[in-house]
C-alpha cells in the first residue's frame, strides 16, 4: 500500500533580505537583564550571526 505525504510547498512570496539581520539583533532583547559581564558573549554572537549572514553563510 503506498502512501502519500503531503510536502510543504516552496514559498512563492518575496523572501525578506532583512530577516537575518532581524533575528540576529533579537538576540539583543533582554541584554539589559544581563550582568554586564555576559553582555560580551552576546555582542559576539550577534556579530558572528550578522557576519554570516552577510557572507551568506546563513
């Protein structure tokens, strides 16, 4: 018996060039919760997540 499974289907809309750059600066919300002494390992990996994106890597 041979079943289907229904696959989702491309997006046909315009992709959003900002959505990296979007997601990556979310990482910053709540920064101010933080101890300062944890706010470096945040600006690092919004800064690794916008350098792949720009690259493409992403």
């Amino acid at each position: 018996m041979d079943e289907f499974y229904e696959t989702e289907e491309p997006s046909s809309g315009p992709v959003d060039p900002d959505a990296g750059v979007r997601t990556a600066l979310d990482a910053l919300d709540g920064l101010d919760d933080l101890p300062p002494a944890d706010h470096v390992a945040r600006f690092e990996a919004v800064h690794d997540a916008l350098r792949a994106h720009l690259s493409g890597d992403a």
